[in-house]
C-alpha cells in the first residue's frame, strides 16, 4: 500500500462518517466510552455525533418544532437522522451520559418515540460512567447492565487481549501522528491530522495503525512558521477552521475533543475491569473527579508543546468548557503565554465568519508580536 492510498483510505472514512451502517452494528454518541469492550465481541461499532458537513436528512416541521433553539448542532442533526429512521438496523445506540450532547440527544430521541415522531427501533441506552475513583463498584453494574441491553455476551479474556493489543497499536500511531505535530518540520497538517485522527473511530486499531504509519511515512510539506499555537475548545470537524488558524502559525498541541478525548485510555491489562478504572480516570475527559485534574493535564500539555499562544473556541451552545476559560486563561498566562479567545464559532462556520475570524486572529497575534 502507498502512502497515498492509505491517506485516501483515511480520508474517505472520515468523509462518509457514521453515513454507512450495517445490521447489528452499535451506535455510540458521545466522548468516553471504552469502545474496546464492545469491538472486542466482534460487534460493529459506529459514531453518531460527527456527522458529515452535507448531511441532509430533514425529518419535517414537527420534528424540527420539537427541538429548541439552544440545542447543540451535532444533537439537531442526529435527531432528524433518528426521526427518518437512518438508525433503524442498529442494534442499540448507547449515549454517555457525562457527555452533555449525548445525554440532551438521548432525553430528545426519547420524546421524539414517546410523541410519535421517530420509529420504536433502535434500543437506546443511557451509559453512564462516573468519573471517580469511589465509583468503580457502580461503574461494573453499570457494564453488566449494558450487556444485559444489548444481548449480547461479554467478550471472552482472549478475545479482549487480542483487542487491547489492536488498541494499544492504534494508541501508539497515534502517539506518533501526535509528536509529528510537535516538530518544527512537521510534515502533516493540523487539518489532515484531525481527518487521520478521527477517521479511525470507523475502523478496528490494527487497520487504522497500519494506515497511520503508511500515510506518515511519505507525508511532507515545506517547514512551518512560528508561533507554535494551541488549540483548545469545542469539537472542531471543518478544516477549514484549521487551515484558518494554520495560517498565522502552527498548530503544535491539538486539545480539541474529537482529537485529545478519543481513544479513552488504556490500560496494560486485558479485563473489563482494569479497562473500566482506565476509562474513569482518563484525565482527558472534564466531567473527572476532581475537576482540576483536567485543567492540569491540559495546562501541562499545551506547556510541554511550547506554545507560543493558545487560541480558544468555543460553540454558540456550549454550557462546559467555557466556564474553564478564565480560569485556563489565567494561567497560561502566568507561565507566560497568552490565550486568544476567538469567542463563538458555528459548528459548520459559514466563509464570510471564517474570514472575520482570520482578521480578529491576525490582528491579535500582531499586536502581541508573534506574527
């Protein structure tokens, strides 16, 4: 395989997301879910809530009237898929409830099959993970739940130490793709990054491993400016965005949660439990107990990469992240570095606000002299 064919593959993964479905295949919206529990019983497993920019299904005005103004895009969009029946071969489509998104899309596909206007199937499952270490009692009911649900029997410790060791490949590519992004001469893109990046939810870890390291190992571009820029806020999945920022420096940290949530950690052992206390203390996920243990491993991070500055952004509905920003801001700013706070941004960013963006962004970077 060429290098080329292994960035179309990726690339074409990431274009056709969550848009081909198969019988039986298992739905997951949401960050934080231990999807090798799932792929390890051999099931299919795909993403709903990042769906592809030209999505069109509209399920009507009654649908549309149902859903209130301050939901988020990615839920709205999912919702009309849902009411037209796109999921209707699932076998189960299971929500994290410590995903805000998540838990707002399972309460509104609830109402929408109470009211009449989406079909009696898929299964819908609320999975609810606490993110703390007294939990972890709680948290293997709650797996033994999820089995019960989904009728399915949980994976023999074979077939989970086969699919740890596919996953630990995965992490380690991608471990790779990241610390190609902290070199000066990175030959990767932060737009094509994400792209490479995301496309695996739709793949088993050894694939996407394998794709990984072919594409990076032909993959080059010219070296890159300074400054050396962080990324931190709401899921991007336009790289457009991308290439906005790229062209006023260089994305050397990616703290975006469809980059940095996803895969949840791993640990050295194959057993659901060891896997579940992996996934309740990923730091990587701001619904963990305590809370500042998030901040810290992103603060450490966007420090480790050097940044230079850190540009935040936010979506128009966001009710977490935001409420970190001063707090994040205030120190970065001790260790020296500044945030630029691009405020909100539209999921699917229309050209003329991409522009306005790019203006506010040189302006800034300008005025602190880092461009």
């Amino acid at each position: 395989m060429t290098s080329d064919d292994a960035a179309n593959m990726l690339e074409n993964a990431f274009a056709l997301r969550g848009t081909v479905l198969s019988t039986d295949m298992i739905g997951i919206f949401g960050e934080g879910f231990p999807e090798i529990l799932l792929r390890a019983t051999g099931a299919p497993v795909t993403c709903l809530h990042i769906l592809p920019q030209d999505d069109t299904a509209d399920a009507g005005q009654d649908v549309a009237d149902c859903i209130e103004p301050f939901v988020d895009h990615a839920v709205q969009r999912f919702l009309h898929r849902f009411a037209c029946g796109c999921f209707n071969d699932l076998r189960a489509i299971i929500f994290c409830r410590d995903d805000t998104a998540a838990l707002v899309a399972y309460q509104y596909a609830l109402e929408l099959r109470r009211l009449g206007l989406a079909p009696a199937t898929p299964k819908l499952i609320l999975w609810n993970l606490v993110h703390a270490p007294h939990a972890h009692g709680f948290n293997m009911l709650q797996l033994e739940t999820l089995w019960q649900h989904l009728e399915i029997a949980p994976p023999t410790p074979d077939a989970l130490s086969l699919a740890l060791q596919d996953e630990h490949a995965r992490a380690t590519a991608l471990s790779e793709l990241t610390q190609c992004r902290l070199a000066t001469d990175a030959p990767v893109r932060a737009g094509t990054a994400m792209t490479w990046h995301v496309a695996g939810r739709w793949m088993g870890g050894a694939q996407h491993a394998a794709l990984l390291r072919a594409a990076l190992g032909a993959a080059t571009q010219p070296p890159r400016q300074a400054p050396r820029l962080g990324l931190i806020g709401a899921a991007i999945t336009q790289t457009g965005v991308y290439d906005m920022i790229e062209a006023h420096g260089a994305i050397v940290c990616d703290m975006q949660p469809l980059v940095a949530a996803w895969p949840v950690d791993l640990p050295a052992t194959a057993t659901p439990d060891a896997i579940l206390k992996a996934a309740a203390s990923d730091t990587d996920c701001q619904r963990l107990v305590p809370p500042d243990a998030y901040t810290d491993t992103l603060i450490d991070r966007l420090l480790a990469a050097q940044c230079d500055a850190v540009i935040c952004q936010l979506h128009p509905h966001d009710d977490v992240f935001g409420w970190d920003v001063p707090h994040i801001k205030q120190r970065l700013g001790a260790a020296g570095i500044p945030l630029v706070d691009l405020g909100f941004v539209d999921a699917v960013p229309a050209d003329h606000r991409l522009a306005a963006l790019d203006a506010v962004l040189a302006k800034d970077l300008k005025q602190r002299g880092l461009v």
